[in-house]
C-alpha cells in the first residue's frame, strides 16, 4: 500500500511548515519534530507506535479515507498543537490549474510589444486552441482571465465530481 504520488506533506501547526518529502522521509520528520514537543508519556507512546516504529502501513492505513489527517496534541504547557499529515503536496486541483499555466509575451513581429500567450509548465508549450493553433491575447490581463477560466473550470469539476475543487 502506497501514496498515489509517493510522497506526504506533514505539518505541525507552529512548530514545523508543510513539508513535502517521500512517505518514509516525511514520517521520520514529524516523529523528531514530535518528540521534541512536550506532551504526555501517553500521546508520546502512541505517536511512536504510529510514526516511530519505522512502519509505513498505520499513517497509510488513516490516510485511506481522505487522503488527510489531522489530529490535536495537549502539550505539558496546557495549549495544542495540530499535526496535519496529507498525500502528495496539498494543493487543491484548482491550486494546481494556477499553477500550471502562466501567461506570456510573445517576441514582436514589428516594432512595439508582442501579443500575450499561455505556457503550460507541465508541457513547456504554449496552449492551443482547437485548431492546433497557439492562443493568443492582445493583452495580459486576457491571458489571466483565460487562465483564470481554468482554475474555476477545475474547481467546478471538482465540486461536480464530489470532490473539494
């Protein structure tokens, strides 16, 4: 059993960032960053049995359902902390839409600025329309929106697929 992408994000709500690393590297990270909280000789045996024991399959196991965990520690101090843990890197799908698509210049043919087009970073092309042809804008703030198109077509698919966009 593994993660879709092989990788987590963990995160300790001010104590450690979001990081993303390979499952094995990522459950070792919040297991030291864990063990330097000051919490109860109860919580710190059940956060090594789940992170500390070297075994991959218990956060898996939880991560089964949503992809995302998060639960609440009581430190020594009487406050909390949040441990987050979710699959790959976090991003909703419209976060992701974004950031693929960035507009650009294009060289001009004459004198004076160019015409606007979109770069796929996940191609390295720019976007075509259905003709094979590169899209092209006559101004910056076109080629935003048409990305910005993007990103809301991705979160309405989202919303329509039952997921969270």
């Amino acid at each position: 059993m593994t993660t879709e992408d092989g990788a987590l994000t963990v995160a300790v709500d001010g104590v450690l960032d979001p990081t993303v690393e390979p499952i094995e590297t990522a459950i070792t990270t919040l297991w030291r960053c864990l063990r330097g909280l000051a919490i109860g000789d109860f919580q710190r045996r059940a956060m090594h049995r789940l992170l500390g024991a070297g075994d991959t399959r218990p956060i898996e196991k939880l991560l089964d359902g949503e992809g995302r965990i998060d639960w609440p520690l009581r430190l020594a101090s009487g406050g909390t902390v949040t441990v987050r843990v979710w699959r790959g890197d976090g991003l909703t799908t419209q976060q992701r839409v974004a950031a693929r698509y960035v507009p650009v210049q294009l060289p001009a043919a004459r004198h004076g600025e160019g015409l606007w087009a979109v770069r796929d970073r996940a191609t390295d092309e720019l976007v075509r329309d259905d003709e094979g042809q590169a899209r092209r804008f006559a101004l910056e703030h076109s080629a935003r929106a048409w990305v910005s198109g993007q990103v809301a077509l991705a979160g309405y698919r989202g919303y329509r697929q039952g997921g969270t966009g």
